[in-house]
C-alpha cells in the first residue's frame, strides 16, 4: 500500500467526521429549544467540521496553494464562530429571549439593571 492511498483514506475518514460534525450542528439548531444551546450547537461541532474538512482537503491536494488556502479559512473560523455567537447570546438576553430560569449564573443580571454597569460593582470585598 502506498502513501498515497493512505494519505486519501486518512483524508476520507476526516471528510466523513467533518461532515457528521456539521451535521451534529445542524441537527443542534433544529433540536434545541432555547439560544445558549442553539449556539453551543451552532460553534463548536461546525468549527471543528470545517478544520477536519480543511485537513482533509490538504492531505489530498497534497500542495502548498491548498494550505495556503486552508489556513486562512481555519483562522477565520476560529475568531468569528466565538465571537458572532457570544454577540447573538449578548443580544438575545437583552432581548428576554433567553430561559432564564434555567441560567445557573447569571454573570450579566447586574450590567442589564443599571445601564453602564459591569457587574463588577456588586462582588463583595475579598
């Protein structure tokens, strides 16, 4: 068996995980009820679906244009899926869409209260 065909069965198996994970994300979305779940489901499996996929391409165009290509999408995936998600829930609990009988913490109670507010005011003194 040569290399090669290791490498192409190697990049198979890692399309096909990167597909279910994004699959898994998508199914996420539909599933859950409320928007915490939803984007837990909608960042972590889809990011690492897409650098499986990324990894995948790579290892079977075996070539430096492919990874110069694939780095900047893996970037791209790794700083804005964290960050458009924290801006969606930040904006659906401002909104009262969120369950909020089922936060366990609640870390923005204060900062909604009082406009301006961080939070920080309200810890007790160590």
């Amino acid at each position: 068996m040569s290399i090669e065909a290791v490498l192409d069965t190697i990049a198979l198996v890692l399309v096909l995980i990167g597909a279910v994970l994004c699959l898994t994300a998508t199914i996420g979305l539909l599933r859950w009820r409320d928007v915490p779940t939803r984007l837990h489901a909608a960042t972590k499996p889809q990011v690492l679906g897409v650098l499986l996929i990324v990894i995948a391409v790579e290892l079977t165009l075996r070539s430096w244009e492919a990874l110069a290509f694939g780095i900047p999408i893996v970037l791209i995936q790794f700083a804005t899926a964290p960050l458009a998600a924290h801006m969606v829930g930040r904006a659906a609990y401002r909104n009262r869409t969120t369950d909020e009988a089922n936060l366990f913490v609640d870390e923005l109670h204060h900062s909604t209260e009082q406009p301006g507010a961080t939070g920080a005011e309200t810890r007790p003194e160590s």
